[in-house]
C-alpha cells in the first residue's frame, strides 16, 4: 500500500542524523557506547570519551549536568520514560531529540545501571518501518487470508457457517445456528444490519462492512460479500455470504492515515524548510518554512526554479551538485549558499537535497530541506571581524597584521616600508581626564591613519598606544609624505584642549636578504629617537593643559593652588633652603592638587558632606597628581611632593602612611600651607575660620598632623604676613 507520502516520509527520515547510544553504571561510569555518541560528546564537551569515564565529569555546563543527574536517577530508580531534549551549543547544529531512558536489570532483579538512545525526533523511522511491515503483513492478509463463509434465512437466522467462520470468531457450530446474526453485532452496527439486511433482500447483491464480537470479547471487523440464493422455482432460499476479517487491514488503514496525518504536520510545521516534488517541475510540494525563508508565496513558488532565485555566485556549485544527482552519481548533496528573496535581500541557507526513487512514475523525484544559518553566517562574519580587528579603532590588529606580514614579505612587493607610531602621553591623558579620554584619542590618530593612508597600505593597532603602517611597493619618500600628512591632521585635532601628537619613525626593506623583523626593530628605533627629542617639550605642554582645565572647571581651585604657593614659597624661604629648592616648593605648591582633574565637578563643589565613596575619590587625587607629574622628566621630582603632601606627622595620613622626617621636607611644607589655606578660605560646604583660629589649630595639630617644628616656624615667623588676605 505505498503511497507518494510514504516515499516522502522514508526520504526524510533518512536524510536526519544518526542513533546515539549510551550505557552507564549506577556510579554514572560508561559501560558502553556507540561511535555517534562519542562523537557527539567531543563536539559539545571538546572531550574524547572513555569506557569508565563519569559522564558528568564530561559535561562541563552546570545546568546540563544537573539535567543529566536527575534522567540518571529516574532510570536507576527503575523507571523507563522519553524525554523531549534541545542539545548542542554554538558549535554544532542545535535539533530537538528524543531520549528513551531505561534501567538495566540482571536476573536477579537488581538495577545495574542504565541506558539511553537519543533519536533526531523528525525522522519518524521508527514509524516509517511500523508503516511498511504493516503494508506488508495487510498484502499478505489480502492475498493469503482464508474466507468465512455463512448463510442466513430471510430473518436473519444462521442456517449455516463454515469452519473458517467459526475459527474466526471462536464459538461452537450449535452456538451458531438458528441464532439471530445481529447477536454477534456490536451494538452500534446492529441498526446498521437491519437496514442493510432489508435493502440486501431487495437488491440481492451486497457489500457491507460490521464490527462483529469474538467469544472472549474482542471486536473484529468483517467485511461481507453477498447474495440472495434461489429455489428452483424461483422463491428465496437462504443467502450467500463470504466474510473476510479485515480488521488488522483497517487498523493499516488507519496508521497509514494517522502516519500521513503526522507526516504532514512534521512538514508543514517543521523547523526547517521542506520542498519534494519531479526534478523538473519546479517546487511541486512545499512547506512554509521554506516560503518563508525565501519571501513568498507558495503558489509564486510553483513558477520558480531554483536557478532564478540563486545568487549567481553560488549557482555553478549548486547546478554541478545537482547534475551529479540527477546521474545518481551521488544520492544527497548538502551546500551552504545564498538565495534572492523575493524584495531582492539575499539569505544564507544550508540546502540538502536527495534523490528519491519512486516505482509508480519512474521520475526522478527530489527532497530538499532548508535551514535559515543567516544568523550563524552573521556571527561567522562578526567573529572573523574580532579575529583580526582591533575592538576599540577598528583597525588591523597584531595577529592580522603578522599574518599579513608573511604574505607581504616577497620579492616581487620590494621595497617594503614600515612605519611604526607612537601616541604621545596616552599614559598622561588616561590619569588626567580618564581612559574614556585616552581611547578617544587612540580612536582619532586610528581615523586620521585611515584617512591619509592609501588603498592597500596595511593600519594595524599592535599595542596600547602603539600603530605599524605597511607599504608594499614603497620607499622612504612615501613613508616621509605619510608621516608628513598624519602629523599635519593631529595638528588640526584635541581632546580636552589637548593637541594629538605621534612619535612615527620608518625603515625599508630594499632586498630580500633583509628581514622584516631587523626592519621593524630599525624603525621602532627611530620612533624612540623622535620620541627622546619632543617628548619633554610635549609633556610639559600638557602639563600646563591640564592645570588650565583645572583652573576653568574651579576657579577656586586655582586661586587655592596660587596662595599655596606663595605660602610655601615663604616657608622655604624662612627655612634658609637653596634658591633652586625654593623654586621646586614653590612649583609643587602650584600643582599639589593637579591630581583634582580626575575627580568630579559635583564632588568638588558639593555642599553637603561627602559620602564614603566621595571621599575615597577625592583622596584618589595625591595618587593621580604623581602620575600626571611622574611621566615628564622635569617635574618627575616634584611628583614626589604631591604624593605625600595628605601624610602626616603621626603616619595617620595618606596614601602610604608614613610618618615623621620619613615624609619628604617639601610635602610637610605644602601640607601645612594647604591646611592653613584651606581654612582661612570659605569652602562650600562650611564657612572659613578666622586666622586666629587657623593659627589655634596648626598649633594645637603640630607633632600630630604637622612637623612640629614647620608648624611653630610657620606660626612665628610667616602666618603674619597672610593674616589679611
């Protein structure tokens, strides 16, 4: 009884993957399994399995372990059950399965582990060889079964049966004859024989089919052939009637129905798309996933051929695959390529396509499954991006550019030049206005670059503030007029006030018994030449940037620094220090809270008192000034100062606690100067004292928070002269 849908089905199901197969132990150990679950488990779990292995010491994924766990309990609990699953992660094709766990059981009973097999649900073979053993035993039902045979009077009386009939239905002869037929009915066909029965005696010839009762009580259905007999004169005599229990044919029937029903719901509504039909007659039958995946409509569909709605590129591959299978060289092909939507967008789709052959028609019929991987194409895309991108410029990376760098490196490219660029104070501008600012300045020398760069000069990012140019075909010349332009669009750029600089510094390969990386190590050197020469002039400009912006976003720190350091100048002076050591006092007065740059505006000018945090980053600010001084060689010194100027006396100060003449002279200076300062000047959030109280509190904080003996100088012989101020 094979039909188009059963072709369709069988061709389904096998073009679905594999069995997997697996036996555990009741400690979850491996006790068997088949090569698909081993290979399975090393494209989820990146592992090669072992007989003995813990099955949850392989699965790395928490969820999925305690997944497991509990199907493993269930079975060594001796309980059988299907689960419906979704496995695989990124790596492998993600489908819903089915899982049919079991305990194993020895024959004294005792549970001695488990085991699974997991099945690609779509595939329905199970139900495909259900189908065909069925169709086979209904043919040999139809051709081989036996007839029964009986006769009834004109009531509806046995007046005989044959053996057959009685084997059938399992009564005795003398429990037959003379007995009503409708006795033997069920009960819902009973009304059904009167009225056929009564047309029957009319018409003399008739089919019927009836649902008749077994002596143990089972049904079975009947279906009866039949014919009036004569006397010889022509009067009734008894019927003739040839019975054939069809009941395990209509059960076919019903499971082939059942089957079609369920293959057409797996069609239509399975995940991926579907299309079967003559191989030269265009998308005969198709599901709507496949509609959908291509933009329209099935009936649209039906006038298409998958020529016209292939990308072009991809439509030799396809065309030559598909010629190999109408040969039947090869019975399936699978082929990742691009469709034409109908709005003219082009879709990734995986395409599997198999020969079917049929026996009705003898045409070559085909059976294509279709997936959407547009998303997983986009990733590829995307992760291919990242491999040799830089995330924050855009640009080439390292990897990309040493994968590059080989495949440059040939005779028939020479000469090669090499540019390698620094960015000046990267460093400086991340501790000053934050690493926001710092990558926004890495991302503008990454435009420039692109932008004054010609087609196929390779820009890679290959450290923090570090950018190599590769030019194949080129001399130093070419390498001059590239640094040339880059340093004249920097000049044109800031960030925070701050000018864009580069150190940039070339080298060329001329012959081939040069090797790129003496080259790369000739023009990092150069770079560093430039780098020692502008350096200082740079930094220190940025210097005086950073305290500007300081002094623009709070005025009051400005006029705070300046009196700070007029009063340490003072003390200095006092002191009986060099005139050079006066000066470096009095500089490090000037900048002791660069460092406030990085800290908030609303902190700043906060009335309220400060919270915990608010606190923790205005102390940050002593650490941040040193940094900011540190990377420029003329202040490296005083970016001592700075640091220590919060320490005090007793080491409960900070950043690192120290104490006493352990505190450089010049912090305890700046410190007794910016205390003095700050409280004979109104603050936001208290008013300021008066110079007596001031006075009182240096005095009563020496040998605590101040250097006793600074403190009494300070108070004898400086204070007066900014007690009106």
């Amino acid at each position: 009884m094979s039909s188009n849908s059963d072709i369709l089905l069988n061709a389904i199901l096998q073009c679905l993957p594999d069995v997997v197969v697996f036996s555990l132990d009741t400690h979850y150990q491996y006790i068997a399994f088949n090569a698909k679950h081993k290979e399975v488990m090393n494209q989820i779990w990146g592992k090669e399995i072992e007989l003995g292995m813990n099955m949850l010491d392989v699965i790395s994924n928490r969820a999925d372990r305690f997944k497991a766990k509990q199907c493993f309990d269930r079975a060594l609990n001796k309980e059988s059950f299907i689960l419906f699953e979704e496995y695989g992660d990124e790596k492998i094709q993600r489908l819903f399965w089915e899982d049919a766990w079991a305990p194993l059981i020895s024959e004294s009973g005792e549970v001695v582990g488990l085991t699974c097999v997991v099945k690609n649900i779509t595939e329905r073979k199970v139900a495909e060889d259900v189908l065909e053993k069925s169709e086979q035993r209904f043919n040999n039902l139809f051709e081989q079964a036996p007839l029964g045979y009986q006769s009834l009077d004109e009531n509806g009386f046995f007046l005989d049966v044959n053996e057959v009939w009685l084997t059938n239905l399992g009564y005795l002869r003398n429990e037959v004859i003379g007995h009503w037929f409708g006795d033997f009915l069920v009960s819902e066909d009973i009304d059904l024989f009167r009225q056929q029965f009564s047309e029957f005696l009319t018409q003399e010839k008739s089919h019927v089919e009836l649902k008749m009762r077994h002596k143990s009580g089972s049904v079975h259905i009947f279906s009866f052939e039949s014919k009036v007999g004569h006397k010889t004169d022509g009067s009734f005599d008894r019927t003739h009637c040839i019975m054939q229990d069809i009941t395990q044919r209509k059960i076919e029937e019903e499971t082939i129905r059942e089957n079609e029903e369920r293959l057409s719901v797996i069609f239509e509504q399975a995940a991926v798309g579907m299309s079967y039909g003559p191989a030269y007659e265009g998308y005969a039958q198709i599901n709507q996933k496949y509609c959908d995946i291509i933009g329209y409509s099935k009936d649209e569909m039906k006038y298409l051929s998958f020529e016209q709605i292939t990308y072009p590129e991809d439509l030799i591959k396809d065309k030559a695959y598909f010629d190999q299978l109408l040969a039947e060289e090869i019975d399936t092909f699978s082929l990742e390529k691009r469709y034409i939507k109908k709005d003219g967008s082009l879709v990734w789709a995986n395409l599997t396509v198999s020969l079917i052959k049929r026996n009705i028609d003898k045409k070559p019929y085909v059976l294509a499954i279709l997936e959407d991987i547009s998303e997983r194409k986009k990733s590829e895309e995307e992760m291919l991006y990242l491999n040799f991108h830089d995330h924050l410029t855009g640009l080439y990376n390292r990897r990309f550019y040493e994968e590059e760098l080989k495949r440059v490196d040939t005779q028939r490219n020479l000469p090669i030049t090499l540019i390698m660029i620094d960015m000046n104070g990267l460093k400086l501008i991340n501790d000053a206005f934050g690493h926001e600012a710092g990558d926004t300045n890495l991302k503008k020398i990454a435009s420039v670059l692109k932008r004054v760069c010609r087609e196929g000069e390779i820009i890679a990012r290959i450290g923090g503030d570090e950018f190599v140019i590769l030019l194949p075909k080129s001399n130093g010349n070419i390498a001059e007029e590239i640094i040339h332009r880059i340093n004249e669009a920097l000049s044109k750029e800031t960030i925070e006030n701050v000018a864009l600089s580069i150190s940039a510094g070339f080298s060329t390969k001329e012959e081939g018994s040069q090797t790129m990386k003496d080259v790369f190590r000739r023009a990092e050197d150069a770079m560093y030449r430039q780098k020692l020469t502008d350096s200082s002039s740079i930094m220190s400009k940025t210097i005086d940037i950073i305290m500007r912006s300081l002094y623009e976003k709070n005025n009051r720190e400005m006029l705070h620094s300046m009196r700070v350091s007029e009063i340490c100048e003072e003390i200095a002076l006092k002191i009986g220090m060099a005139k050079s050591e006066i000066q470096k006092v009095r500089v490090a007065g000037l900048m002791h809270d660069i460092g406030k740059i990085g800290v908030s505006d609303n902190i700043l000018n906060k009335i309220d008192k400060l919270t915990p945090e608010e606190m923790f980053e205005v102390r940050q600010h002593s650490e941040v000034g040193y940094r900011i001084l540190s990377s420029v060689n003329e202040f490296s010194e005083l970016s001592e100062f700075v640091l220590a100027h919060h320490e005090r006396w007793d080491s409960k100060g900070y950043p690192k606690g120290l104490g006493g003449e352990g505190i450089p002279l010049q912090s305890r200076i700046i410190a007794i100067a910016d205390a003095f300062d700050a409280m004979t000047s109104d603050r936001t959030y208290r008013r300021k004292l008066s110079f007596d109280e001031a006075i009182k509190d240096i005095g009563d904080n020496a040998g605590k928070q101040f250097d006793p003996q600074i403190a009494q100088l300070f108070i004898q012989k400086v204070a007066n002269k900014f007690k009106d101020r």
